[in-house]
C-alpha cells in the first residue's frame, strides 16, 4: 500500500456540545432554517451554486449544533468528497514538504482536506496511488512525478473519473494538464554566467536522470551557459542513485579522482550539496558550489554556496488555484501552464 499521511483539516464542524446531545441531521438544519433539505446539503459540499448567504447561514447553525458530515454517505451517492490528493516523490525533500505545507492552508480555506502520498521516486507506488485516488473518489489531483516515471500514462485513468489533475515541479507535457514549474533552463544558465563572472572556468554539473522533462531542460541551460562563455570544461553527471547526501559523497569522489578537476559545482538539490560539501570539507578542497533548494538558515550552516530559490509559495498558490478552477467548472479550459523564475542568492 503507497505510503499515506492525512492532513485532519477541514471544514467539517468537530461536535462542540455534549455527549448526550442528539446528533441532528439534514433535515433537522433544513427545517430550522426553512430552506429545503437538498440546498442544506448542497451547501454543506460547499456548492457554488448555492448563494453565498445561504452557504453562510447553513454552514454557521451547522457548526453551533454539531453537525458532522457523513462523507462516506455523500459518496456512496456518487459526489466525489472535499479531499484533493497531492502526490510527491518524496516528503523528506523541503521543496515538496513547503509544497504541502502552503496547498495545505489554501485547501483548508476552500474547504477540503488534504491527503498526501508520497511515491518514493517509484512508478509502481505512484500507480498504487491513483488507484487510491480512485477508490476514495477525490475531488482533484496535485502531482509532482516520481524519478522512474518517463510514461506517466497512469495519470490518464484520473480523466476517466473526471477526477482533475494539475502538475507541477517535474510534469510531462503530453499529459495535456495544466502545468505549474520554474524556468528551469534560464535557472541553470544564469548560475553558469555568475559562476563565470567570479572567475570559474571548470564547472560541472549534478544532474538529476535526463528522462525526466525537468532535468533535460536544466541540462539544456548548462550547455547554453558553457557554449556562451566558451568554456573547454563541460562535465555532467546524471545522479542516478538518487539525489541524496550519500550519493553526493560518491560523486565529489568521482570529480577529485579524474585528471581535470572543476573549480565549481552545480547540484540539483540541496541533499546532494551536502554530501559534496561534506567531502570537499574532508579533502580539504577549495570548490564553489550552487545548488537548487535549500531552506532558511541553510546558508549560514553551508557558507559560500550560492542558493537557487525556486518561489514555493507562488508554486503552491497558482497549483491549487489551478485545481480549484477544474473543480469548480469542468468545462472551462484547464490545459494552461505556468512558469515561475528563481532567485539567485549569493552567500
């Protein structure tokens, strides 16, 4: 079963009153309010089209008398429920754990709760959570893919259910979903030239697996950076197990052993940096270092490197807006993309 965390917040009204109080139901709230049966519980789903007033009204004397919505009973007749999956390849990362973070609270103001799911870079376990999905009948989907998905046609079964997806960080564009990322090819590019501008001739390169759209396009940045500069060095290295401290150490490695060495290092995530400032620290080696991701504070441990800050709470906010336009009206044209640029910071 794919690992699962369930974020427990809401719009549903926790019981307030005391135990021995009668749980009252749609049509006790109905007949208080004179309002018929089917607005109380259109209002309750947070139905749009119910007026504003009305869904106030419902929803405030629903909370004061300990209304609690039988979920399992609104799916049972077929509506899909107020919980949006957020698929991730894995939670431990800040980025996707920010991600989550700010989807949370945007989703908590709208009404729905958030579920999350974690595929561990696996496409296997990212098929066993749309399967997931399905079986819970959620309102919507956020996904980032996982390292191994190079065919993401599983996310196709979300259509059959009308069930809405928006992608973003790494997407696959034949998807035809909207899409949310960075411009991750300026990024790198831009990195490449500063580096230069410092003085830095041999620079290379921690990728992540070229398969996935997000890295072949920073790929592309290093090679348009070193191209325009005109540097003899060019030296890649698709990080193929994993984008880890571990696998950082091995890598950094790797460089100090061969006959030319860089003078500076591009990672792909923070994880990695760490391993290769760990050994350069260890070695005893002088070697610049940029590096995607990273978290606040992270620069006064790791002095010298220069962040690439990727703008998480304008990801967060435009995915789940996104969403909540397909939700809200399936007919409209949700096949939009998204493109954010980063921050350079430099320590």
């Amino acid at each position: 079963m794919p690992n699962c965390t369930r974020v427990h917040k809401n719009y549903i009204f926790a019981i307030h009153a005391s135990v021995e109080m009668k749980r009252i139901t749609i049509k006790d709230i109905a007949f208080a309010l004179e309002l018929h049966h089917s607005t109380v519980s259109r209002a309750l789903r947070n139905d749009n089209a119910i007026n504003a007033d009305t869904k106030k009204r419902v929803l405030a004397y629903a909370k004061k008398h300990g209304y609690l919505i039988n979920r399992n009973a609104l799916q049972l007749r077929g509506n899909a429920s107020n919980v949006i999956g957020v698929i991730v390849p894995n939670i431990h990362h800040n980025f996707f754990s920010n991600i989550i973070s700010y989807i949370t609270n945007y989703s908590f103001k709208k009404g729905f709760i958030v579920s999350v799911f974690q595929s561990n870079e696996s496409i296997s376990q990212e098929k066993e959570i749309i399967n997931a999905v399905l079986q819970n009948n959620m309102s919507g989907v956020i996904a980032s893919l996982s390292m191994e998905t190079v065919d993401a046609g599983h996310f196709k079964l979300l259509d059959d259910y009308h069930i809405p997806l928006v992608l973003f960080d790494r997407v696959d564009k034949k998807l035809n979903v909207p899409t949310v990322t960075i411009n991750n090819s300026g990024a790198v590019e831009q990195v490449v030239n500063k580096l230069v501008e410092k003085g830095y001739s041999r620079i290379a390169y921690l990728s992540g697996k070229t398969s996935v759209i997000l890295y072949h396009e920073r790929h592309k940045g290093y090679d348009a950076g070193i191209g325009k500069n005109k540097l003899a060095y060019m030296r890649v290295i698709d990080s193929f197990d994993g984008l880890n401290i571990e696998n950082g150490i091995q890598l950094t490695r790797l460089l100090l052993g061969e006959t030319t060495v860089p003078d500076a290092i591009i990672c792909d995530s923070h994880l990695l940096m760490q391993g290769v400032y760990s050994e350069l620290k260890r070695q005893n080696k002088q070697i610049a270092l940029a590096t995607f991701g990273g978290y606040l504070g992270l620069s006064e441990v790791y002095p010298g490197v220069t962040f690439i800050q990727q703008p998480e709470k304008e990801i967060a906010e435009a995915t789940f807006n996104l969403l909540f336009d397909c939700i809200n009206n399936k007919n409209i044209n949700c096949n939009l993309m998204k493109e954010f640029e980063v921050q350079i910071i430099e320590n």
